[in-house]
C-alpha cells in the first residue's frame, strides 16, 4: 500500500506584517491643554498577532507627572503600563506580546496630561495580519 505524503505551506510572502500609529499632542488646536482622558487612535483587527508595541516620545511633555498607557477601554494598560512623558526617547512595551488579538480592538492612549501644554508622543503596534490572503500549495 503506498502512503500518500502531502505537505502544505503558505508564502511567507502573502503575510502581512502591519504596523498601526496613534499620536497624542499635549495640547488642543485651540492651545490649550489636553484633558486627560482616553483617546481612541486605532484598531487592530481579529487575527492580529502583536510583534511589538513602541510609544516614541517625540517631544517631552511639560506638565506635573505626564503619563500615557497603551491599550483598551476595558484594559487601558493592556500593551503599555502607564509611562512617563517628560523625556523624548523611545520605549518599547513588553506586555501582551506574541498574543492573537480574538476579536477587532479599538486601541486608546489613556493620557494623564499634568497641565502640559507642550508635548508629542505616538503609539505604534506592530502585528500580523492572520486574515491576509494566503497562497496555499501542495507539495
């Protein structure tokens, strides 16, 4: 009896390897400064594997103790505990990583501003796209 041996893989090439950015300014288009609050600055589709999460610090924030977190409404904390905003550096998030996203996430910035009214930071998520077109072929 012979045995039927298939292999299947997919293009590695087909794979979509996306990253997504939100920015938050310390003040309002009118000067004045932003409230804290949480702010919705992108969505990360079901499927989504996250690589990496990075908050860049473009500008350092002026105010009493400025902090930002990355993640949801239900987890603001999710993909970046809340973090200092008064030096302009780089900051890369280690919570949540290697994980599959189940369902479609609105990703926030949960901004405590401390009355600053100079300030730039932007959240980026680096994922995979589980949901990309692949192409399948047997061997």
């Amino acid at each position: 009896m012979a045995t039927d041996i298939r292999r299947e893989a997919w293009n590695a090439g087909t794979v979509d390897n996306i990253a997504v950015q939100g920015t938050i300014d310390a003040t309002e288009r009118n000067g004045s400064s932003r409230a804290d609050g949480v702010y919705a600055v992108m969505r990360l589709p079901a499927g989504a594997i996250i690589q990496k999460v990075y908050l860049d610090r473009l500008e350092s924030f002026d105010g009493a103790i400025p902090t930002v977190s990355i993640g949801t409404e239900a987890v603001p904390a999710k993909y970046l505990a809340a973090t200092a905003l008064d030096a302009a550096t780089l900051v890369v998030g280690s919570l949540e990583l290697d994980t599959k996203v189940s369902v479609a996430e609105d990703i926030v910035l949960t901004l405590v501003n401390g009355g600053s009214t100079v300030g730039r930071a932007t959240a980026y998520i680096d994922y995979i796209d589980t949901a990309a077109r692949r192409e399948m072929f047997t061997v």
